[in-house]
C-alpha cells in the first residue's frame, strides 16, 4: 500500500459509517409537458418506499457493504441465500394501499449493484440469484393492480466498479459502468410496461467527487479537498432523455443531472421551509434506523410520522415513508401495524391531504395549512392556551367552520383577523382540523405569514 492509499484508508475508517454524499441541484424540468405529467404526483401527496435486496440478508442496513468493507467477491455470495419465501409483491401492495398511499417507489437497484429486475447483461441480479426471478415484473404488476402510481428507485452509483470513484484512475471501469447505466435504465423503461416514478439516487457529476472506492479488498477514499477536476461524463441528459422518450409522462427526482420533475427532501430533520414553486418530497424511514432492513430497530410512533406528512403537506410537498422488508419479504409486524394506523388516520382525515395544496397559512407555531377549492384546512398542531387560534384575515369572507365530521366550530372575522375556537382535541390528539368554507375558491399560490405567538381571542 503506498503512504497516500494508506492515508486514505485511515480517512475512509475513521469516517465510517456516516458518508456524506454531495447536494444534488438538478435543474427543473421546464418542457412543455413539465407541468401537466408531476399533477397526479402532487395530488397523490403520500408514497410508500421500499429498501429491499440481497443487503436485508444481513440485517444491518443497505450500506452494511460500504459500512463493513465487505469485498465485492464475499458481498456477490449473498446471491445464493436470496430466497424470499414469503414475498407476495400482492400483499405489499395491499399495504400500501391499506396505509393510504397513492403510490409505492421500490429499490430496483441500490448501491451495491444487486438488480432486482432481469438485466442480461448482469451477473447480479434477481434472476441469477436463488430466487430465480424478475421481483420487479412482480412488484410492477401487483402496484398497477391495485391501482397505485408505479415508482422504481434506481441508483447509477454502483459500488461494483471503482470507476464510479475515480473515474480518471479506471477510465475502462466508469465507461463500463455508463454502459450498465445506460443499458439497465432502458431493460426498465422497455419491459414493464408503464412507470410513473424513476427516484434516482447516486447519480450526477458532482458524485464523482464523493471519492471511494473498493479494490483489492480495501477500500480507500478520495481526500475531500482534491475533488475530481476530470472530464468524464455520466451523459445523464441523454439517459434520461431516452427513459423519457419511452416513458413520456414519468416523474423523476432531482439525483442526476438531468432536468427533474421533483426534489427531494431527506430524513426527519430535513422538512424544511414552505415551497409552492418547486414540486418536492420528503423521504424518511419508519424506524429509528437505516433504509434497509435492520433487525430489532424500533418504530417511530405515529404522532411523529403523522407531523412528518402533515408538515409536509402543509407546506405544499409530498411525503415518501419508507419500510424496509426481511429478506424472506415480508415487512416485520411492527411496521405493518403502524403502516395500518397511518391508513387508519387517512381514511378519517384524508380530505385535508390528498389534492390539496399548502397554503394559504404559512407554517407557524400553530401548526400548518393546506386547500382545495374553498375549502382551507387549518391543522392545528398546538392549540394555544386559550383555546382560540387567531389568525390574519384573507382576503376572502369565510361562510362557514366546521370539524371534519361538520359539527360547526365557533369563528369569528374582521378585516385583521379570523379567530377559530379549536374544538377539543379528540382522538387525533396530533392534529385537530378545523374546515373553512370561503365564498370563493383560494385559486392561487398567494401565501399569508403568521405570527407564531399570534393566539389571542380578539
Ligand atoms: C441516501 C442513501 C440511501 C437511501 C437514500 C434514500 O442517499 O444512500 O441508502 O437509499 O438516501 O433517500
């Protein structure tokens, strides 16, 4: 080992297993059709996402390869015991639709390399493994059928190839790996039909300076400061533009570099600032843990993932949870059940999320705002002390306030301001709705502040 590589070993150790990958600012897609193919997406508001491969095996998380230097040959053996004896892509789906989602993204590939779907030109995949089957053609069909958008998850960063890393080092291993690329992204948008969301991840120019790779069963790290300066390409205009010419009317994020239809947001901590303008989502886990699979990881309880989705939804994004299933398929009872509650919570309130947009209330200590139509939905995540919520007028007569089961809650309004008497908390002590009838619909994208300590009766 040369000092420098070695020097690189110590960096990679001392940082694992928290990498950093680089912010991904893809520019907007701005075609004619742009804004017509992301409205059922935006409507949807709710997706459920799926981390599961060869890595759920091992029980430690979909970067147990990365996390635990696991050479490319041993990681490759997984193939062998990837048996999933109780997957029913069916009952996944009946999850989904059960927990009150609209549509469901499932890693076809993750980092490792390890395709779920049937790509010839692939040792590494589904098929080749003990299951001896195209998952994805399953999982397409079963998400179709029970009437839910159809997303796959699709990560150009492949481990597998040191190219990936250090392009000017493996010059034949990142044109490889193009390849792979560019052939996987295509078997996907040719053979199953219809698709309605490509979330990539790990893709783009900027990645190329993340800087690490595996090679003689060690892995070693390009230094942080010496980003790489080369030319190689990973020619995402063109990948994506193909997926696009054969599937017209996708959706996909913003993790190349290659106009995108949404952003993402990522992890608890990442909800962020109110957004109309850019269509985006937050992503999380439902356990305290990684994306794949980890055994005994405890669930978030549902208050925390109901603020996540009403968060969002109040300030105009869609909310992707995900599970992690067990390596024989099926997701642990645990995450079932709390998916159930979610659904449960969705049946009664779902009419202040689906369809609706964030707004015209700006986010504030209250809680957060969406609508549709003439309807605003005040969700009233802390009920002041008084019992009374004020907020600033719109400029729109109110003409009716209810609950969402239409018992009538007290209001009153001025030209400053509309006060609402916050019923009770009931059961859905997280949130407690409160339903504005306007005498016109809030047709625009016109935002109201608030002012957090704004709580007084007038
Ligand atoms: C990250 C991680 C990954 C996970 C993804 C989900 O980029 O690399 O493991 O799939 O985020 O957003």
């Amino acid at each position: 080992m040369t000092k420098l590589a070695k020097v690189f070993a110590v960096v990679v150790l001392l940082t694992l297993p928290t990498p950093q990958l680089t912010a991904q600012w893809a520019p907007l897609a701005t075609d004619a059709n742009a804004q017509n193919r992301i409205q059922w997406w935006k409507d949807a508001r709710v997706g459920l996402f799926i981390h599961w491969g060869v890595y759920s095996i091992l029980g430690r998380g979909e970067w147990v390869q990365w996390a635990e230097q696991i050479p490319t040959t041993e990681y490759a053996k997984l193939m062998a015991q990837f048996r999933p004896e109780h997957l029913s892509a069916d009952k996944w789906a009946e999850t989904a639709k059960d927990a009150g989602m609209k549509y469901v993204v499932l890693t076809a590939r993750h980092h490792d390399g390890f395709a779920l779907f049937d790509d010839p030109g692939s040792d590494f995949t589904a098929v080749k493994s003990a299951a001896h089957h195209d998952l994805v053609a399953d999982y397409v069909k079963a998400v179709r059928s029970a009437g839910l958008g159809v997303g796959l998850y699709y990560s150009p960063l492949d481990w597998r190839f040191p190219g990936f890393f250090l392009p000017d080092l493996y010059m034949d291993s990142a044109i490889a790996l193009r390849e792979q690329y560019r052939r996987q992204i295509s078997e996907l948008a040719t053979h199953y039909g219809k698709l309605n969301i490509l979330w990539f991840d790990g893709g783009g120019n900027e990645w190329l300076g993340f800087g690490g790779v595996q090679f003689n069963g060690r892995w070693y790290a390009r230094p942080a400061d010496q980003p790489y300066t080369g030319k190689f390409d990973w020619q995402d205009d063109q990948v994506v533009g193909q997926l696009r010419e054969k599937q017209p009317n996708i959706v996909i994020n913003d993790r190349t570099d290659a106009p995108a239809d949404f952003r993402s947001r990522e992890g608890d901590g990442a909800l962020g600032k109110f957004d109309n303008q850019t269509p985006w989502e937050l992503c999380t886990t439902i356990v305290e843990g990684a994306w794949g699979y980890q055994a005994g990881v405890k669930v978030k309880p549902l208050d925390r993932i109901l603020r996540l989705l009403i968060g969002a939804a109040g300030r105009d994004g869609n909310f992707l949870l995900n599970v992690g299933p067990r390596p024989d398929g099926e997701i642990d009872q645990s995450q079932a059940e709390r998916l159930h509650e979610l659904g449960d919570w969705l049946k009664r309130n779902g009419e202040s999320i689906y369809g609706t947009r964030g707004g015209p209330w700006l986010p504030g200590e209250y809680g957060v705002s969406t609508h549709r139509g003439n309807y605003v939905y005040v969700h009233v995540l802390k009920i002041p002390d008084s019992g009374t919520l004020v907020l600033p007028t719109l400029p729109t007569r109110v003409v009716k306030v209810t609950d969402l089961d239409g018992n009538s809650v007290s209001y009153s309004q001025d030209d400053k301001n509309t006060a609402l008497k916050v019923p009770p908390a009931g059961a859905d002590t997280v949130d407690t709705i409160i339903k504005l009838e306007l005498a016109e619909p809030w047709n625009t994208s016109a935002v109201v502040p608030v002012k957090s300590e704004n709580t007084r009766f007038p």
